[in-house]
C-alpha cells in the first residue's frame, strides 16, 4: 500500500514522464529542415565541366593524333582551368553496371564526344544569365567547332571551296546571317563592317593577279565579305567609314606565299572581332557571331601557309582582355 506521504512525489514523476513523452513525440513529428539544390548557374558549370571532363577521358584512351585531338588537346587544359572540375558526388566509386552504358550502345568516339561538348557549349552560351560562364562557353564552343572542321578537312570529307559556313553544332542556322537587331552598341558593329569591306577589297585585289579557279574562288569571298559588311554597316546606324580603296603594301601581294599570308592576317582579324564579340555579348547576340567567327577561322584555315597555332587556344576570350586593354 501507499504511503500518503508518497503519492504527491509519483503523481508529479508521472507528470514530468508523460511531458517527456509528449515532447519527445512533437521532435520526432517536426518536418526535416529542406534539402539544399545547386542555383542554375551552378547546374549549368557543372554540365559544362561534365562535357569537357568526357572530351579529357576520350582522348586520354587513345586517338589518331590527328587535327580534332591536337585542337582539342592544347585547349582543354585551358577551359577546364576556366570552367572549373566536374563534380563527383562520391570520389573514388565506381558506378554500378546499371549506371554504366549498356555493351549494346554505339561505341563512344572522339568526334561524337567533341560534338557532344559543341552542343553543350552553344546551349549554354546561348541561354545563361551568367557572363563569366556564358565567355567561357562561347570560346570553348569555337574550339570545338573548328576542331570538328580540322578534322572534317583531313578526312576530306568536307568541301573546301569558297562558301559560307556556320558552327557545326547541332542547331546551326542554315545559312550565315546578319540579325535585324543587336544588343551589340553602333560602334561594334560598325567595326565588323569595317572589316568585312577591307577584306572585301584585298580579295577583289588578289584576284587582278590571279585567274581560272584561284579568281573565281576569291572573288567569291570577296562577295560573301561585302554582303555581310553591307548589312553590319546598316544595323549599326553609325557614320560609314568604309572607302572604296585601302592601303595595301605592294609586297604584300607580290606573289602567292605574300597573298596567302595577307590574306589570312586578314580573315583572322575579321575572326577575333567576332570572337571578341561573342565571348562579351548578351546571350541573343552569341550564336550569329559564333557563326562569323567560326566562318572566318575555317576560311583562314583553308588558306596556304596555316598552322594550327595560328588558332588561338582561346577564341575570343584574348582578344576580348586585349581590346578592354586598349580601352582602357
């Protein structure tokens, strides 16, 4: 039996159990704090760094050593430094067989992965709100595009005459084009006009010295440059600058080594623009000037006399920290 004395103390002890209990019940019912997600930017530079990381493990197996692994070899080191490293969720662990790619999937090849890296680049250059990522994108997608056209060319798979040509990505525009509205200020834009006319004139000059094919070809490029420099010239709305003659050194057209070599100073100054353009542009202006950028590049490339370290390791990127330079 009870001691009277006893029952307030138990009455209070299976008070201050049955709180515990009741709070100890409301902790475990609390909802757990909300999972943490990765910003889209942050999404965005690890897609990135995912497709250069691929580009790295493809050549590390083993190439031909031919142009697209060279091209792609002497950049990487450079983007991934930019881009920053892939994200492991578990270093050290090997994915499981069900993560892995099937045996019956097609065989994983240098050029599928570069063109893999392009698409990503161009998609990411094109819709990211963040500048730094979309620079590093922009010039990583020039890299990967004339990698895939080098390549293109030493398999002789690719025509190499005079013709316009667009990014090899796999939403490239149909044909080279000038926009009807930029984000790009006047100046810019009339600088790039500028350009294309001085280059509309060279060829229009070398071709008085040449003749069947040779004329043909230069003239036709002559065309194309005209062409665009006529519709930058008219988007910008600046004053023209443009004159119907420039100087040109007679040594440097006297023969053919002078003329090649003239004319790819010349197609490379028309590529830096563009490319230091593109890597500093708002997202809408990037792909049209990838598409002049890179069209000046393979057209530079084509020429006689060029060597694969006449293509910058970074398109732009360089250029676009040498014209802050000047400006400032």
């Amino acid at each position: 039996m009870t001691s009277p004395r006893r029952l307030p103390a138990l009455v209070g002890l299976t008070a201050t159990l049955l709180t515990v209990s009741l709070a100890g019940c409301v902790r475990l019912e609390t909802p757990a704090p909300p999972a943490r997600t990765a910003s889209p930017v942050t999404v965005e530079r690890d897609t990135l760094a995912a497709a250069l990381d691929d580009v790295s493990t493809a050549l590390a197996e083993g190439s031909d050593g031919g142009t697209l692994a060279q091209v792609e070899a002497r950049s990487l080191p450079s983007l991934v430094d930019g881009v920053g490293q892939r994200y492991v969720t578990y270093p050290g662990v090997t994915p499981s067989a069900s993560a892995s790619a099937s045996a019956s999937a097609d065989p994983v090849t240098l050029d599928s992965v570069v063109q893999a890296a392009l698409d990503t680049s161009v998609e990411i250059a094109t819709s990211t709100d963040d500048a730094d990522l979309r620079a590093w994108a922009t010039s990583g997608a020039l890299v990967h595009g004339m990698a895939l056209w080098l390549g293109l060319v030493d398999d002789g798979s690719v025509d190499t005459g005079a013709a316009a040509r667009t990014l090899p990505s796999s939403d490239a525009a149909e044909s080279l084009t000038v926009p009807d509205s930029s984000a790009l200020d006047s100046t810019t834009l009339a600088d790039l006009a500028l350009r294309h006319d001085q280059a509309r004139y060279l060829y229009e000059l070398v071709a008085t010295r040449q003749s069947g094919a040779e004329k043909a070809a230069s003239l036709a490029r002559a065309e194309l440059h005209a062409e665009r420099s006529d519709a930058l010239q008219e988007l910008s709305g600046a004053d023209d600058a443009r004159t119907e003659v420039y100087s040109t050194l007679a040594s440097s057209i006297e023969d053919d080594a002078s003329r090649a070599a003239t004319l790819r100073d010349t197609e490379d100054a028309v590529a830096s623009a563009y490319a230091a353009a593109a890597v500093s542009s708002e997202s809408g202006d990037v792909a049209w000037l990838l598409d002049g950028a890179f069209d000046a590049y393979a057209a530079e490339s084509l020429l006689d006399g060029w060597r694969l370290t006449d293509l910058p390791v970074l398109p732009g990127l360089a250029d676009a920290s040498s014209a802050e330079d000047t400006q400032g």
